[in-house]
C-alpha cells in the first residue's frame, strides 16, 4: 500500500518519531515496509486493519457462540474429537477434520491465545492467512502533537534518521533486513494409552498402535517393548508429538502401559505366583508337585503340615527385565477338601479328627469365644 499522506507541511522532529514509536507499540501494532512520507501531516483518521486471505472460524469448527465457556469449548471439543479421530472415523475427511477442530481448540482453551483471536482474528495467534509478520496489515497512528503517522511505513523512516537497514528500537516497523525471525518453540507431547498382553510385557516384544503425528494424520507406529515392563511405565517415541513452530522441534509421543492378565499367572513387580491345589492328605503328609513356569516347569515339595496361603518360593523363577534383574517364583498352596466321601472314607476321617488337635485353640482369639472343642 502505497502512503496515504500527500500533504506536504514542516518536517517531523526526530523526537515525534520516537514518540509514534512508543504509541504505535502500546497498540500492538504490525506495520509493512512500504515507502514512507514521514515529513507531513495529515487529518486524523481511526486506526483500522484487516488480515489478507480467508480461514475457516475457530467457533464455527467447534460448534459454539463467541461467548461460549471455558467448559462449553471443552465439551464440544471432546465430542467432535470422539466422532472425527481417525481411529473411529474412516472417511477420507477425517484427519483434516480432526486437525481442524484440534488447532481450533489450542487456541479458544488458551485464554490469552482466545484474547488475541477475538481480538485480530487468526493474525492475531500467529496461524491463517497472512499472519503477524507479514505486512499485511496497515494503520494509522496519531503521534501525539497532530496528524496520523502510518505505522505501517515506519520502518523507512528509522532507515532515513539512522541508515539503511535500522529498524525501530521499539520494535515497530523493522525493515526485512533487520526484523528478527520469531524464537523457534518445540511442539508439544501427545499422549496415547497402549495395551500390551501379558506374556508380551513379561518376555518383550513389539506392538503396533496408530497414533495421529504432527500435520501428518494418522499414522501406524511399530513400538518396541521392553522386557519385564510393569502397568503404568511410560514409553517415550521422540519426535512423534506435534509440530514445532519457528523451526522448533516436534513433541514427543508418550504412550502409557496397560497390561492384561493371565488365566493362571499373577504378577508383582518382577515376582511371578501360581496356585497349587493339593489334597487333605498330601498337606499333612507332604508331597511333590509340577507346576509350570514363564518358560518351562519346576518341581516343588511340599512339607508336612502346610497349610493354605503357604507360599513356596523357586528362587530367580519370576519375569527378567531389561537390565537382566530376576524375580523370583511362588507356588502359593491352597487345599482342597473333598466334596464327598465313601463310607470308609468318612469313617477313616471321624477317626483321624479325634487323634488331631484342634488348630484354633491356638487362635490370638480364642479366649475372646470360649471353649472352640465342638
């Protein structure tokens, strides 16, 4: 845009440039590089501005009024992202559509980030067409002593007071050679929940998930898995997060671990147990059992007189973890009593139960219930 000042009057002072300086800062004013006439002045005019190029409406992507909550945003986003992610979703649409609702909900849940937006529009967070930065905005700025000053042409006059390439020391009107590229910002992480068998997490081995990566879309992400892993570790996939911005690096993907169960097996930590049943008699006259481990099977003896609950520990027989770290393996004995017996059978047991002693008069509560003989 070429200058909008023709009037040709006296000369501005170096001091009335500095002071438009400051003012057209505390607007929070981009300005372009066009030519400049700082040396007149003109009628007063608003200060006006429009970004260049059309984007789709954040609150239009989510469904909701301007004045819409905090809450009110979350919950439509939440909804669209259940109805769109691509995992649930299909349709060829679906990844943009997610992409869309998703950078509509970075900026309407950020309440400094929704300020800039209601305020500018997308210049107004950086994102859309055109964008801070990108002289396409021009304004009208009155410096206070009379006239409009065009920040948008202040670059030239800082060039002209201070030599080709100067820009503003307040940060208005730099020109392209002196305007400083914004920080570079790294993306942010992505979380995703990923469920893992349990002889996978014990022995190791990889799992596929499909996660959705940076502008990408969705993507299917082979993840290794250590061996020994426990429910809740955290496995970190660098650079599978979002983008990053002014040439920042992406986020990382962080994926939480699930484990499921296993019909005979129970697991804490790297220690592995097992249920043993046995007989009355073998636990009180003692026995041999084989029972099977995470690979292969052991051998267990069982003493005389065991009782319920017992746990019998193979030493180093439990899960192995990455490091090479064992745990260890528990037969836990669980008798079974038997649900019916032949005549002799009973008659053989009435017999024995008188030469037995009975186990709760040595209860810590047996003096609390009196004569436990019956």
């Amino acid at each position: 845009m070429r200058s909008l000042w023709r009037a040709q009057t006296k000369p501005y002072s170096r001091k009335k440039l500095v002071r438009a300086a400051i003012t057209a800062s505390s607007h929070g004013l981009q300005t372009s590089d066009d030519q400049v006439r700082p040396w007149a002045y003109t009628q007063p005019q608003p200060i006006v501005g429009a970004p260049m190029g059309q984007s789709k409406d954040y609150y239009q992507l989510l469904g909701v009024d301007r004045s819409a909550t905090a809450q009110e945003i979350r919950k439509a986003y939440r909804r669209l992202a259940r109805t769109h992610h691509p995992d649930v979703n299909k349709s060829a649409e679906a990844s943009t559509k997610f992409a869309e609702i998703t950078e509509a909900y970075e900026v309407l849940s950020d309440a400094q980030k929704r300020k800039a937006y209601d305020r500018f529009g997308h210049a107004g967070v950086g994102v859309g067409a055109g964008g801070f930065g990108s002289g396409q905005w021009q304004a009208h700025v009155r410096p206070g002593g009379g006239g409009d000053f065009d920040a948008g042409d202040f670059s030239s006059a800082f060039e002209q007071f201070f030599g080709p390439g100067a820009s503003s020391p307040f940060g208005v009107g730099a020109s392209p050679a002196a305007r400083t590229r914004p920080a570079a910002q790294r993306g942010q992480d992505v979380t995703h929940a990923l469920s893992v068998s349990f002889m996978t997490a014990a022995r190791g081995g990889a799992e596929q998930v499909r996660v959705m990566v940076g502008d990408s879309g969705a993507q299917t992400i082979s993840v290794k898995i250590p061996p020994g892993i426990e429910p809740g570790a955290k496995l970190r996939i660098r650079g599978k997060g979002r983008p990053g911005r002014g040439g920042g690096s992406p986020g990382d993907l962080i994926l939480t671990v699930t484990v499921g169960n296993h019909p005979y097996f129970r697991r804490h930590g790297l220690d592995l147990s097992i249920d043993v049943p046995i007989t009355l008699a073998e636990a009180a006259l003692g026995t041999a059992v084989t029972v099977p481990l995470l690979n292969g099977s052991v051998q267990i003896k069982v003493p005389p007189g065991a009782s319920s609950g017992q746990r019998l520990r193979v030493p180093g027989k439990g899960l192995e973890d990455a490091k090479g770290v064992c745990g260890d393996f528990f037969a836990v004995v669980q008798i079974v009593a038997p649900e019916s017996l032949s005549e002799q059978g009973r008659e053989q047991l009435e017999s024995l139960a008188k030469e037995l002693k009975n186990p709760r008069e040595r209860a810590v509560w047996a003096d609390d219930v009196g004569d436990n003989s019956d």
